[in-house]
C-alpha cells in the first residue's frame, strides 16, 4: 500500500501512551488492587474489535517487527481464532433473529473465551509494543456506554469508587483517526473508517488497493472485491 500514514500512526502511538499512563497512574494508586503480572494472560482471551487505524497499524508493525517464521505460526494461530469468532458472531446473529434479547446475547458474547493469536506458548504477547488500547487498559476500572468493567483476577471491589479510563472518549479518538485515515484514499468505499475487525482478522488480511477498494491513479478503479 503506496501510503505514507506515519504522522497518523503517530498520533495513534500518543493515544496507546495516554492509556499506558492512565493504566500507571491507577496501578500506583492503587498497588494492592492491579494484579496485571508478566505470564497472566486473563485478558488475552476476550473478544473485541479494532478500529480501522488500529487495524492497519498493528498490521504495519506484524509484518515490520517479527521474523517470517513468526508471523507464520502466528497466522495459523489466527486463522484457527478467526473461525471461532466467526462461529461465535454467527451463533449471536441467529439468536437475534430468534427473538432473544440484545443484552442477554451480549452478556454470553462477554464470557466466550477465544485465545488471542499473538499470545505465544509462554503465555507473553508477541507484539507487546504494538498491542491494542484496550489491552493497554485491561487490568484498571474501565466504563463504557455507561457500564463499569474490571478483572476478575484485580483487586477492586464493588461498590467502592476509583479513577475509572473512559473507553468512550478513547474509541472516539481512535474513530477520528479512522476517519482522517479513510479520507486520504482515494475508495469507493464510503464505509472504510466505520470498519471493526477482531485482532485475528488485522494480521489476517493484506490491506493492498483491490481490498481497500483504491481507484487507480489513472482515472479507473483498481480490481474490486464485492462491496
């Protein structure tokens, strides 16, 4: 992909550093209650989505930082997660279309555990340095839409207030620099920045012209796929 995102990457970098700061203002505060330890992967097994410039930027630093070999047995890893989530995405739509209510479909959707392909054998996150917001976070009380989250394995308790990092706020950070990033293509796609995919599908996916539907420099359009 012939485009230079750096200054956008780096502003995406600023927002991980405003969540690894706002992760060590709570743990020092707090020492007795975050638990968050080398090896403790509790985690590395939710299932949530990435932004567009989130997606594009951990898949940038995948192929830049690791060894092909690496990136190798990482991607069967994500092709195996991949298929379950889908499995899981699928399973939540036909309950829908059965009546069932949203909440009590994403509550269960909230339980399902799938291993995240970056996680190695030693239970340690092969790209650390590049790993999501919402990794950044997990550990320390976090709200969203107006609900509280926590670790189960941390130390706070309910009913007891703490600083609390607005995942609202971040998300809409992350959004606008979605956007910002799709307006710099020249796509047929007018949906780009509004695009959510999990972790697996990010290093997964080649992010060429045909799959971000780049209109060729001379005036046409490069090879499509089915909008």
């Amino acid at each position: 992909m012939d485009y230079d995102f750096s200054d956008i990457f780096a502003r995406y970098e600023a927002v991980a550093a405003q969540a690894d700061a706002a992760f060590q203002k709570v743990a020092e505060a707090h020492p007795g209650c975050v638990t968050c330890k080398p090896g403790c992967a509790e985690c590395c097994h939710a299932l949530f989505d990435l932004s567009f410039v989130e997606a594009l930027y951990i898949n940038q630093r995948f192929h830049a930082d690791l060894s092909r070999e690496d990136r190798e047995k990482i991607l069967e890893r994500a092709d195996r997660a991949d298929r379950r989530i889908h499995q899981v995405k699928r399973e939540a739509y036909q309950a829908v279309q059965k009546g069932r209510e949203a909440e009590e479909i994403l509550s269960r959707v909230a339980w399902e555990r799938v291993r995240c392909p970056l996680l190695n054998d030693d239970d340690r996150c092969a790209l650390y340095g590049a790993r999501p917001v919402s990794c950044r976070l997990d550990g320390i009380p976090t709200a969203i839409e107006g609900k509280a989250h926590t670790c189960g394995k941390s130390g706070f308790q309910e009913g007891t207030s703490y600083p609390t990092a607005n995942l609202d706020a971040v998300n809409k950070k992350l959004h606008d620099l979605s956007v910002e990033m799709a307006a710099r293509l020249p796509t047929r796609f007018s949906g780009l920045a509004e695009m959510l995919v999990p972790l697996s599908m990010a290093l997964l996916t080649v992010y060429n012209d045909e799959y971000l539907g780049v209109r060729k420099r001379d005036g046409g359009e490069a090879p499509s796929k089915e909008e």
